[in-house]
C-alpha cells in the first residue's frame, strides 16, 4: 500500500494496517472477555452442586464473575488515544509535513487524518463493551434463574 | 500584496522578530538575507501563521485564514512533503487540496529535472527533496512563494538550472520570498534584497538601485552588516602570535 494516497489517516500511513491492527486488538479483548460467562456458567453450577450435597453456599455475584473481563475494551481505548499521538507525531517524522497540513485550506483536514481511525477504534471497543455487558449481564440472571429453579426443585 | 506590520515573535525570553514590518508586491522576487539566527525562517512561519506572534500580517488587506491560505505556498529545507509518499501521489494531493493547481508547470518541472515520479520523497536524494519541494511550492497556484533556503544541498549546477527555470516560468504576478546564504548566486535573479539581523529588518534596496551606485549585494550585505575585511588576518595574526609566545 505505500506511495498510494489513502485517507482518513495521515497520507503515507497505511490506513489498512491500523484499521486491521485495531481489529485485532479488538478481536483480542473480545476472546479474553469470554472467560466471564464461562465463569458465571461454572460459579452456579458450583452454587447447584452445593445445594445438592447441602453444603453452605454463597450466590455469586454480577460484578464478582464478571472480573476483568471488560476491562481489555478500556485497554483498546487507551490505545487508540497513543494512535492519535502517534499519527500527529508522524507528521513530524521524516519530514515536517506537518507545515504543509496546516496550511490546508481546509482546517479540518489533518485532524480528520489522524483522528479518524483511533475515534472509530474507541468507539467500536465501547459500543462492544457495552454490547457484551449486557449480553453477559443476561446470561448472569439467566444462569441465576436456572440454578434457582433446579435448587428449588430439590 | 503580503503585508507584515510590526510582528514581534519571542521564544521564552529571546525575541525572534523585533517589530518587522514589511511588504512584498506581486511579481517581486526579494531575497531575505540574515545570519543564522536573525529571524529568516521566523518571519516567514509567522507570515504563513505557523508561528503565533504579535503585529499584523495581511494578504492584500486580509488577514491569513483558511479562505486565503492556498494563496500562500512554502519550501522549506526542513521540507513539507510526506516522506512516504512519491512524486506522483503528491501531485494527485496538491490537485485535490489546491484549487489554483499548475499541472503543466509541474510536469515540466518534474521531467526537467528527471525527478523520480514513484519512488517515495524520503528515499530521494537530498538535492532532489529540494527540487521537489521547491516545485510543489512553485506549482501549488499560490500568488506568494515563500522558500527558505530551499537549495541548501543541491550543487552549483543544479542551483543554476534553477534559478534560470524560476525566471522562465514565474507569471508577472508571481511573487517570491526567498531566503538563502548563496548571496552571489542569487543577485541576477532578485529584485529586491531585504536583510535582517536581531529579529530586525538592518537594511532593504532594489538590486537595480545597487547596480546604479556600482554596488554588489554582498557588498551591501557586507556593508550593512558592518562586516570587516581585515577581520580574518587580524584573528590568525593574533592565533599565530600566540602560537610563537607559547613556543
């Protein structure tokens, strides 16, 4: 992709690169996320399994299964902000290409070029945490409910 | 017409620009000449609003903003290109950013001086970083060119074919600002000379009105800057006097 003029990042960067590293990173968070619902899905099979042998057992909680598990999502919004840094400072590197972005007749421009994939980033890594908050949220209380009523059944 | 009236730029407590006030005309060509550290390249950030500072700068009574901005261009030895980019992807950049775009200028240029059209700009050759900086700004459609030292790397020849092409091409309306140490080289080609020394305008002559009185510019130059001939012989008299009394 080098020499090809690609927009919205700084022209000479590979916009593909950072859209696909993104993507990873992103893919990642999304992976180590799902440890919670298998979490949740062992913490009350554990809670069923004590109430059949008729041990003392404490009802896990939300925020107690659900960890870290969200946590990589602020991580990949962390990261974009150093994406942003770093896209303003590659104007610098090399060259100051940074004198001729100012003077764009179009103010816009470079702000656009070195914010645009980190403001997607952050906000695809927030519309996903959410996303799989409530997700994980409903498989909490719908593990609940079943463990509950096999409980009650006993 | 690009107007400075009284701009002042400090950095921390070192002032860059001591209240310079100056004009430049369409069609001018005025060379800025200065020492290093006298303003040269100040003065023109400033002009181009890269720099904040204090005073005024107009482009035929305007202020610079973004709806005048394409009407100022600028070569720097720094340089302004995107080094991952090539020739050609920089072309395509300018005619998408820059209305006023000369096509045919830039092509003429570019085959002139045998520029490489896809290797990228930071791979290039320092003298060939120059030529392309200097032909973007050149083709950009601006009516004031600002370059500053934009030849220092390139050979004499290289330097000559240049300054014969600028004379070719530039329109009657065309202005440029230019700053550069290559005094000599320069005096056929400009037709004002402005010096500056301290962030403050030390002197500004029309070239022909040298030629009236018999006067060269680095003359001048040496004149206002109050540049002493004997100065040279006078430090190694001293530096080899020294040596003796050592021995």
């Amino acid at each position: 992709m080098r020499g090809k003029l690609k927009l919205p990042v700084p022209p000479g960067r590979d916009s593909g690169m950072q859209l696909t590293n993104t993507a990873l990173a992103l893919g990642a968070v999304f992976l180590w996320s799902l440890g919670a619902p298998l979490d949740m899905h062992r913490s009350w099979q554990a809670v069923v399994r004590a109430a059949e042998l008729g041990t003392r057992y404490t009802e896990p909680t939300l925020s107690g299964t659900l960890g870290t598990a969200l946590y990589g999502f602020a991580g990949v919004a962390l990261g974009m902000a150093v994406l942003a840094i770093r896209n303003y400072l590659s104007l610098r590197e090399g060259s100051r290409a940074d004198y001729l972005a100012r003077r764009l007749p179009n103010r816009w421009e470079r702000h656009i070029w070195c914010l645009a994939v980190p403001i997607v980033g952050a906000l695809a890594s927030a519309i996903l945490a959410a996303a799989l908050y409530f997700l994980y949220r409903g498989y909490f209380f719908y593990c609940r409910d079943a463990a509950r009523a096999v409980i009650a059944s006993l | 017409m690009l107007e400075l009236k009284d701009v002042k730029k400090s950095y921390g407590w070192k002032r860059a620009l001591d209240g310079v006030s100056l004009t430049v005309a369409p069609g001018e060509i005025v060379g800025l000449f200065g020492e290093n550290g006298a303003g040269k390249t100040t003065l023109m950030k400033c002009a181009l609003g890269l720099l904040g500072f204090g005073g005024k700068v107009t482009l035929d009574g305007e202020p610079v903003t973004r709806r005048n901005i394409a009407r100022l261009s600028f070569a720097t030895c720094e340089h302004s290109f995107f080094p991952n980019l090539p020739a050609e992807s920089h072309r395509d950049f300018y005619r998408a950013h820059f209305p006023k775009w000369r096509d045919k200028r830039y092509t003429a240029l570019t085959e002139f001086f045998d520029l490489p059209r896809h290797t990228a700009a930071g791979r290039l050759s320092t003298g060939q970083q120059n030529q392309l900086e200097v032909i973007l700004a050149l083709c950009q459609g601006a009516d004031y060119i600002l370059m500053d030292e934009p030849f220092a790397g390139n050979d004499v020849f290289n330097r000559e074919d240049f300054y014969k092409v600028f004379l070719g091409i530039l329109e009657p309306e065309e202005a440029v600002l230019i700053s550069t140490h290559l005094i000599a080289e320069v005096e056929n080609f400009i037709s004002r000379a402005v010096l500056i020394r301290g962030g403050k305008i030390l002197g500004d002559t029309r070239v022909s009105d040298l030629e009236d009185r018999g006067e060269t510019l680095l003359g001048y130059v040496k004149s206002s800057y109050g540049y002493r001939p004997g100065r040279v012989a006078d430090a190694l008299d001293r530096l080899s006097g020294e040596e003796d009394g050592q021995k």
